[in-house]
C-alpha cells in the first residue's frame, strides 16, 4: 500500500501552529535549524508511521516545499528517508534524493501552454496586495510564487475576486496561515503522485492533507483523510462543500495520531482481505 501525505500542517507542524505548548508530551523535533527546532512531529504518529514502513508501507512525502525546504527536514533526511518525495507541489520529484528531469521538464512544457506567463501573474498580484500588507515574496523552485503576508490585513473579498482572475488566467490561489500561495494549474500534487504511482505499482493509496493544494491529492487516492483545521475542513464546516473523507477528532500537531491510525486500520483491512504487499 502507498501512504502519499502533506506534511506541514498534516504530518509535521511549526511552533506556531502545533496548538499545545512546546514542552507538552509526546512532540518530536522535526525540522532543526542552527540548533533550533521549527516544527514537530507526534511521537505516536510517528512510531506508527515507522512500524508501517517496517511492515513494508511506501510512504511519500508529498510538499508545497521547495526541494531545499524539504532537504532540511531533519526527520526525512535521517530517521526515515522515503525513495521518492514531491516537493514544489508536484512541480519535482525526488527519486532517492535526486531531481527527476524528465517530469520537471514535462511540467514546465504544460505551465508554458496551459498558464500565464509568471511575470504577468506576479505583477497582477502586486497590484492588489499592497506593499504594506506583504511581509516577503518568493518565486519558489521557477515554478511558483509564495507570499508572506499579515494576514489580518487582508480583504478577503479582494483576495477572492484576484484568485477568479488568476484562474482564467491557468493559476490558482491558496491562503495557508500568512502564506498566500500563487501556482500554476499545471503544478500540482495529484498529476506527480499519480505518475510516482505508475511508476512504484498500482496498489492501493491513502492520502492526507489540510489545504486547497492537497485537494486534488486526496481526491486522487483510494482512501483519504484530513485533520480538523485548515481549508479543507473550513469548506467543510462552512456547508459549501461535503467531502467524501473522514477528518480527524483532534486539530493541531496530535491530528497525526488519528491519521496514522486511520492508515493503519486501512493497511490492516487490505492485508487481511490480501491487497497489496504479502
């Protein structure tokens, strides 16, 4: 079985968004810079997810991060370390460490046709959130714009009216935390996860995630699940949208719990029902 998951926000989670104090039980250093810990992980969510690999899971990492990003992860750089990984939300693949050109290059012939150009994008951006509510700009990977933004200071109803725009455009829009993210239609997690797929072995995959990027992720998979915050789960509570999979109890950084456990018991079903790896 395949476990294709996000990981900020899903599997892994930033001091300020873990949702309990930073010396409660059971969190794990992640992601360590010059000494200093800026995101965790679960203890339980992670022993589960090590002894799933151990029983012969293929878990991949699948991130908005550009391929830098995701190499300074500590935890899947030393204490498991996937074969394959997308970052640049779907833009790379990593197949042991190392980028696949040929799907990069594939990816960049399709935005070139299907988006416009990124310097046009950027400028139409720039005109609407304004110099005041932008806290920095990144134009991640030559695939995607990422913007910090205050985002208090945001009109949301400017923000949505710019994201109708961008999408006649071949460019899509997603508001995570105070990062506002710009991509093209043809970078994302869905197109790479289903080509990794292709190539690993078609068996069974489960899915997670928490924003409008992980959307088509989770709709790619056989089973899916998402933990009780971020966009997904705001559409869902907002009655707009009914979603298909199941969300967690928890919200914040023991979400992972529920969603390692959800894994599980589908890992569990399969191989009695004798799907997948014997």
């Amino acid at each position: 079985m395949i476990y294709a998951s996000d990981l900020d926000r899903t599997l892994i989670y930033s001091r300020s968004a873990i949702g309990v104090p930073e010396n409660s039980p059971g969190l794990i250093p992640a992601e360590i810079i010059d000494g200093v810990t800026v995101s965790y992980i679960s203890q339980q969510a992670l022993e589960q997810l090590q002894e799933l690999v151990a029983a012969s899971l293929v878990f991949m990492p699948v991130t908005t991060r550009t391929i830098q990003q995701y190499k300074r992860i500590n935890l899947f750089q030393e204490t498991i370390i996937p074969d394959y990984a997308i970052t640049s939300n779907g833009g790379n693949i990593l197949i042991g460490g190392v980028v696949d050109q040929e799907w990069r290059s594939a990816v960049g012939s399709l935005v070139a046709s299907g988006s416009a150009p990124a310097a046009e994008i950027v400028e139409l951006v720039r005109s609407v959130v304004r110099e005041e509510w932008l806290i920095s700009e990144r134009y991640c990977d030559e695939l995607f714009y990422t913007f910090v933004v205050y985002r208090d200071l945001l009109p949301m109803d400017e923000i949505t009216h710019m994201a109708d725009r961008l999408a006649t455009l071949g460019w899509k829009v997603s508001l995570q935390g105070r990062k506002l993210y710009v991509v093209p239609v043809a970078v994302n997690k869905s197109d790479a996860i289903l080509h990794v797929r292709r190539t690993v072995r078609s068996e069974p995959m489960v899915a997670s995630g928490d924003s409008l990027l992980d959307k088509s992720l989770l709709a790619s998979a056989d089973y899916a699940i998402a933990p009780c915050h971020g966009e997904i789960f705001a559409e869902q509570q907002s009655g707009l949208v009914k979603s298909s999979y199941p969300f967690t109890k928890q919200s914040g950084v023991f979400a992972g719990d529920e969603i390692l456990q959800y894994v599980r018991m589908i890992y569990n079903n399969l191989t009695v029902l004798g799907v997948g790896p014997q």
